[in-house]
C-alpha cells in the first residue's frame, strides 16, 4: 500500500520535541532516522551520515542493509552520502541501473532490491559535515520530494547541531569538573606537605610530582594517595611526604 504524502509540518514538530538534556547523541540521530523512515514516503532504509576530516561513519541506520549501502561507499572513498556531505547539496539516484557517477555502488545497491536513493547533506559544524540518506526499492521514488526532504533535513541538522552542541558542552563541563576536583585533592596533599616539611607550595608540588614519576603514577593518585593516608593512617605506613 503506498504511503501517504510527507506531513511535513508533523515531521518537523517530532524533531522539535527532541529533548537534548534528556537523550544523548546518538540517541538524537537515531530518532532523526527513525522519524525519516515513517514521515518520507518510499523511505525503505534511511542512515546518516557523518564525515569528519577524512573519516566516515554510518552515526545512524534503521537496518543493516541501511548500514551495508553506507560501508559499500565508504570502502570506494565515494558515493552519494560521502558526496551529499562533503558538497552540501542533495543528489538523487532515480534509477541504480542507470546510474553512472558511482556505477559500482549503484550495481550493488540494485543487486540487493534498492532502485534509488536520495542524500541530503547536513551541515553540522565547521569540524563535522553529514548527510541524511534516503533508500527506496521502486525507481524515482524520491523526485518529487526534494523540495519538502530538503526542509526536513534543513531541521535535522539544526537538531542534531544543537544535539552535538549539548553533547561537547556536557563533555567539556565534565572535564571541567573533573580538573576542578584534581585540582583541589593536589592543593590538599601540597598543604600536608607543607605543614610536615615546613616547605614552601613549590617545593611540596616538586615532592609530588618527584613520586609520581618515580612511581609512574598519575600525579592525581600521588595526591589522593597521601590525603587519604593523613585522614585515614594505616600503623606503619609511610606517606609520600615521608619518602
């Protein structure tokens, strides 16, 4: 039974309701696939895309022939997606056995029931380029929807940007904490070993980091080491600062 026209206006409204601070990234490229697939019609397999530098990656598939057609491109260095990505532009196939810019990866598509494909490159970030990638088992499936495909993907990549942003800014507010509570437990094994040596901050962080080479341990575990022997001695034991 044929599907019915894009709802464009729904499809739009369930990438909006993505909730970032509730799902992580490939969570978001995984519903961004998943929405395509039932709000495109002849939408057989859907996959995005991502290409960072010179590395390619399928981020999201709805099935492994989805994740197949990806990896045959990225095998040959190029293909529709890889192309959609890196130019920006949308590319259709309307038929694989016609098909002559990528006549290998058209032969195997065709091979196994896909007749055409439409990608649409997704700017991401300046680091970071993709594509939505659309796969239809009927020729010229996707002709008449560029125009509304083209407004989708335009709101998937605003999602899944937004989704990147939030993921690196959780990442970085991590490390940032992470550093934070490093920080404090060296300024606390350096104030110990201040107090036992009567040495100055530069001296006592010299003595850390003089264990922590010899050791070949972190400078981190030096330091939570000897906070940990002062507060919580073990008889007999000696602490860094006694080394």
């Amino acid at each position: 039974m044929p599907q019915s026209p894009l709802d464009l206006t729904e499809a739009v409204l369930r990438l909006g309701s993505i909730r970032h601070d509730e799902m992580g990234l490939d969570a978001v490229l995984s519903r961004i696939t998943e929405v395509a697939l039932e709000s495109i019609p002849d939408a057989a397999e859907v996959t995005v895309t991502l290409v960072h530098g010179t590395e390619a990656t399928t981020a999201a598939h709805t099935g492994e022939l989805a994740l197949q057609l990806d990896r045959w491109q990225f095998e040959q260095g190029r293909g529709p997606s890889l192309d959609a990505a890196t130019t920006g532009t949308v590319l259709i196939v309307a038929d694989m056995t016609e098909e002559r810019r990528w006549p290998e990866w058209a032969a195997r598509a065709h091979a196994v029931g896909v007749c055409s494909s439409m990608s649409l490159g997704l700017p991401i970030q300046e680091a970071v380029v993709g594509a939505l990638n659309l796969y239809a088992t009927r020729v010229g499936a996707f002709g008449p929807l560029v125009a509304p495909a083209r407004t989708f993907a335009d709101h998937a990549a605003v999602a899944l940007a937004n989704a990147h942003l939030y993921d690196s800014t959780a990442t970085l507010a991590g490390q940032m904490q992470e550093a934070m509570r490093n920080r404090a437990v060296i300024e606390q094994a350096k104030g110990i070993i201040m107090g036992q040596r009567r040495c100055t901050a530069d001296e006592a962080f010299a003595l850390l980091a003089r264990v922590s080479q010899n050791s070949n341990r972190k400078l981190r575990d030096v330091a939570e080491a000897l906070v940990r022997q002062v507060t919580q001695p073990v008889p007999g034991q000696p602490t860094a600062a006694d080394r």
